[in-house]
C-alpha cells in the first residue's frame, strides 16, 4: 500500500493534470491567464463570461501560485496571473516580472476546516480547540505551508490558536489546495484546511468551523499583467475581471469583491 505521502503526491498530480497543463507556448494568440488553483470553478466561469467583451475565451492553467510564479520566473508565456496572496504576487514584481500599474487586489476569501461528507466530526474553532482529537489516527490535508498560500494562511491560524504544535506532525502537505481539498472528500484525511470556496465547490466534504479572520494575514488575490505580455486583448480581459458581471460570478462561488466594478 502506498504510504500517506506518496497518497498525496499522487492524488495532488493528477488533480493538476486535470485541471490544465501549463502551456509551452501562447495558445493561438490567446490571453494566456495562470490562477491560483482556488479560483478554477469561479475563473471558468468568468472566462466564458468575458468572452465577447475580449474577442475570445482566454487559455487558463491552474495550480499553486508557487509554482506558478516559479514557471513565470523561468519563462513560462504568461500574459495575467492571479496569485492567491500578495507574497508570490511581490515575488514577481520585485524581479520586474509584472506591470505594477496593472495590479490590482481583486479578492477575498476564508479558509475553513472541512471533513467528509459522512462525517460526524463537529467542533468549534477557538484558541486551544482539540484539533489533534479530532484528527486522531488520520491526517489534516493542506497546502504546502512553506509555499502554498492556503497552507500558510492555515499554518498562521493554527499556531495563533495555539495548536499547531500538536498537529504538526499529523498534517499531510499537498501541493495545491484542491489536492488538498481531494485528500479529505476521498476519505484519505479526516480534516483539511482548505479555501471556503474550494468547500463550496466540492459536494463530498462539509465544512465544520471557519478559521476566524483575525487568526490569519488576510485573504487577498491580487491580478497583473505580466511584464513580457504582447496580446492585444489581455487589457480587456483584466477590465472584464472587474466588471460588475463578474463580480456577479465570484460571489456565487463565495469570493468577497476587493476591487470596485466597472
């Protein structure tokens, strides 16, 4: 049998596999968008949206923003990425990697602890909560917390309730939130921590307390053009991100607007 950690790297590359290659090369001129993984269900649905307002659906790959913003570094053919915190977003731009005068703090969100569906598990997140009785034999699911934003906003919250050193040594890292969130909903992990959205978007796993907003740096996605952008039609495709008809698609998802509407 596979060990829990080799569980994870599997089920986490294969959720990337699924969710979208990174393109090698720009996709018949298309705006080429790399987004946090987080954003897939809301994106996608905003892309086709945005359709007609940019002249075509925009080429979207998803994953950690980590890793997407190492890709960008390397030469990766990007035109917008949206990062699911400000760091790797700050990363980019201090290599001058991105057009500051294009970035803009779109979205909020909430991260929340969530177990499967058929789970009895109930709680209350508080300073001190019984976290490790809860998790038991099992494993917590998140994203790597030294890189992935949702699993360094989890590991924040935890060590400011206070229990993260009971924990530490029964969380299984994966290598996005939605890996994450595919441990806990296959019933390889009795919790995870994962994005509200990403909750809401997936119908195996219910969600048991969220993590107060005081306990975490706050959730923010910010978007920018990226600095070797050429296609004509990204400025479109950014104007239409924060149209009011978007905005319309991401609180349906269950983001909160940062930016005003246009």
């Amino acid at each position: 049998m596979l060990d829990f950690r080799l569980k994870a790297i599997v089920i986490g590359g294969l959720v990337a596999i699924l969710m979208a290659a990174v393109p090698t090369a720009r996709a018949e001129d298309k705006v080429v968008v790399f987004a946090a993984a987080s954003l897939k269900d809301a994106l996608d649905a905003v892309n086709k949206a945005c359709e007609a307002d940019v002249g075509e659906a925009a080429t979207i790959s998803y994953a950690a923003s980590s890793a997407l913003a190492k890709q960008i570094e390397g030469g990766a053919p990007a035109d917008v990425f949206i990062s699911a915190d400000l760091d790797w977003m700050k990363y980019l731009s201090d290599k001058k990697l991105t057009k500051p005068d294009t970035e803009v703090k779109l979205l909020g969100n909430q991260i929340v602890l969530v177990a499967p569906k058929d789970s009895k598990a109930e709680t209350r997140i508080e300073k001190g909560f019984d976290l490790a009785g809860l998790i038991g034999d099992g494993r917590l699911a998140m994203g790597d917390f030294k890189a992935v934003p949702a699993g360094k906003y989890g590991k924040a919250a935890l060590e400011s309730l206070g229990v993260w050193s009971a924990v530490e040594g029964k969380v299984a890292q994966a290598e996005n939130v939605r890996a994450a969130l595919k441990l806990v909903s296959t019933g390889e992990a009795p919790l995870g921590i994962v994005y509200a959205t990403d909750a809401h978007a997936e119908k195996g796993v219910k969600v048991i307390g969220t993590f107060p907003e005081d306990s975490h740096p706050p959730i923010v996605y910010p978007v920018a053009q990226t600095a070797d952008s050429k296609d004509k039609d990204t400025p479109a495709f950014l104007k239409c991100l924060e149209s009011a008809k978007a905005a319309e698609l991401f609180n349906a998802q269950g983001f909160t607007i940062l930016a005003p509407s246009n």
